[in-house]
C-alpha cells in the first residue's frame, strides 16, 4: 500500500433533503477541515495522498455495483474504531459492496461526523453514542438510524499522578475530553458531577475545568502541563500512560458487566430508504471484520495499528498499542440498553433538554445478516423501528 490514491472525480452535487448539496457542504464545511480529516485505503485502492483533505474514492471491487454508485463513509483513527479499521485494511467492505464505489473520511469526534451526516456529505459512519443521541434528538427522530454496534469499552480517565491520586484531588485541575458534546464528554461531566463538582457543560469551566482537546495535541498538551489529565478513548489513553500518567478511571467499571457502547454504526435516514442493499452489504462487511477480530486478535491488532499509522502518519509503540488494544471489545450487538443510560447522562449533564429514543434503531438489516450466518439475532431494547 506504498502507492497514491487518484483523487475522486467530480461528481453532480448530491443534495440532502431539507440540506445543502453535498458540495456545498463540503465548501462551506470548516469544522470539518479543522478536524483533520484525511483519507484513508483498503482493498483494491492504494495509499492515501495526505496532502489532501477531503474524501477519498477507493478503488470499486469487482462486479456490478449495487443501487448506488458511491457511498461515503467516516470513522475515527481511533482503535475503539477497530472494526472499521480491520474491515477496511482487509477489503472487507469494499469486497461486499462489489462494483460501488467507497469513499471514507476520518473524523476527529463525533460531532464533527454528525455534522457531516446531515450536512449529506456522509451517508454512514462509525461513531460515538453521544453525537447519534444529540443528532437523533434535536432532528425530531429523522436525521439518523443506528444499524450495528461495533466496540464496547476502550475507555479511561488517565491522570497526572504528581498532581491526582484520588477523586478528591481533582478539584482546580484541568481534564480534557475531545470535544465538546462527544461520547467521553458527557462521560466526563457526567462523573465529575457525581464526584460533587460544578461544572459548567458549555464552556467546561468550573471546579474542574473540562478542556476539550483534539487527540493530535493531547499528548504535547499533557507534556507542557497544560491539562492534568484526559478522559479518552484508546489510542489516546495509553499514549498518556506511556508518558507517565496513571489510569485513575476505566469506564468499563462503571457499568454492569464492564459492557457499553464505545462506537456503533448510523446510517442517514434517506440513505437507507433509498439504498438498502447498500446498507446491509456493509452490515455483511462488518460482521466479518467483527468475526475477524474475534478468531485473531493478534493479527487484528496489527492491522488496525498499520492501518492507524497509514492514516495519522504516527505509529504506535508496541507496548502503547497492547495496553490500547486489551481494554476493547468488538462486537455487532449495539448494546441497546446502555445506549439509554447513556442519553439519560446527557439529559442530567445540561446538554440535552430530553432524549426520547423510540425508533432510533434500525436493527433489522443486522439480524438478516446474521441469521444468513446462523447467529441469533441482536436486540434493540424497545427502541427499534
């Protein structure tokens, strides 16, 4: 994969319903471009040129394409991302989508990626539940479907240990998450508020302050002394242990069963109306990565990681990458019932007014694929279509 990726070619602007085209979206998109996106490769396609920072087509797999020509994909750099990581670096996706095209982009957060999603300038992507419950929520229940899971846990809070030992010491210390509204955000405010400290969810300032802190500064943000800590999903995590913070917090111990929902995968609602054979071979894609990831771990984990370092440029140590890697279970059940819990911190933390999640999850795809593989069947916790 040492070769440049063509860059894609121009297309008739594709519009969103009720949204901009998908030209528009991307010209006027600066949150986006200041998320560092960039491009990413996988089967039949060669390296990404990291010069550019939009989409990226990947090479078709053989075939007749499917309903539609081309789908647009995100995910995060993040090993919590694994099974995006692993199916994409296998061919995995591309293989089930035959002769339709594949454009993925990475993402730095959530809300980065929501907003991508109904701009239209995605049609799915692996993400956070905490940006798929604000989407979810402030569109009315139109903007999105939950489809699939994908990782549970990979989650830590990672101090300082010159300046934190205990909950208690974290009063007037300064602890970041990625963004704002994300997943380990809401996390975060949601602990620190049980913790007795005030918070203020907007503007992260407070007791203790909430600074959010893009994964590609974190660590020289934690050398300088400029936060004390992080609360964050793995890579990040244990690259701030290899630089000498301690795990004061694995979020895993926070939930029955160490079990949660880290990452699953949304669809935008008019995508899957109008192209559900599309959808369900990428179901088919992740169940096998998914499968994949189980029956080798080891040989998982190397390719997530060069398939990290193909994206980012940075490569992961060995001992990072183990200690990153261990705290994650990929999984296709999406974890329903902890996704519920999760809307209800959101709602306590101040930065949701309600969250009615009836009919955010389209789970029956999913169980098709699955019962073609003699598996049983996910649920959806009352909360399906």
């Amino acid at each position: 994969m040492g070769l440049t990726v063509p860059r894609p070619q121009p297309e008739p602007p594709r519009r969103a319903p009720g949204g901009p085209t998908r030209r528009a979206a991307l010209r006027g998109g600066a949150a986006l471009a200041a998320t560092g996106l960039v491009a990413s490769c996988g089967y039949g396609s060669r390296s990404p040129d990291r010069a550019g920072s939009g989409p990226v087509e990947l090479t078709a797999g053989t075939g007749p394409p499917l309903s539609a020509g081309t789908v647009r994909v995100g995910h995060f750099a993040n090993l919590t991302h694994g099974t995006a990581l692993v199916g994409l670096r296998r061919g995995l996706f591309q293989k089930e989508l035959g002769g339709t095209r594949l454009r993925t982009q990475v993402f730095g957060a959530g809300p980065s990626a929501i907003e991508a999603l109904n701009a239209g300038a995605l049609d799915l992507a692996w993400i956070g539940p905490s940006p798929t419950v604000n989407s979810w929520t402030r569109s009315g229940g139109t903007s999105l479907r939950i489809v699939a899971g994908a990782a549970s846990g990979g989650v830590r809070l990672v101090v300082n240990p010159a300046r934190i030992r205990t909950a208690a010491d974290l009063r007037g210390s300064r602890i970041a998450s990625p963004q704002l509204g994300n997943t380990q955000d809401v996390a975060l405010l949601t602990y620190l508020a049980e913790q007795g400290y005030e918070v203020d969810p907007a503007t992260g300032a407070g007791e203790v302050s909430v600074v959010r802190t893009d994964h590609k500064v974190l660590p020289g943000a934690y050398r300088s002394g400029s936060v004390d800590g992080a609360w964050v999903s793995e890579p990040a995590a244990a690259q701030l242990t290899a630089l000498g913070a301690e795990v004061l917090l694995d979020e895993r111990s926070r939930w029955p069963g160490g079990a949660f929902v880290t990452t699953h995968l949304v669809v935008a609602q008019p995508f899957l109306t109008a192209h559900p054979d599309v959808v369900e071979a990428l179901l088919r894609g992740s169940v096998a990565a998914n499968a994949a990831i189980a029956a080798a771990p080891q040989r998982a984990r190397a390719d997530a990681a060069a398939y990290t370092e193909l994206l980012t440029g940075g490569r992961l140590e060995p001992a990072v990458l183990d200690r990153a890697w261990d705290g994650i279970d990929f999984l296709d059940d999406p974890l329903a019932t902890t996704l519920r819990a999760q809307a209800a911190h959101a709602v306590a933390a101040g930065l949701l007014k309600e969250a009615d999640l009836r009919g955010v999850y389209d789970l029956r795809p999913l169980n098709r694929v699955l019962a073609a593989a003699g598996r049983p069947p996910v649920p959806d916790a009352g909360l399906g279509s």
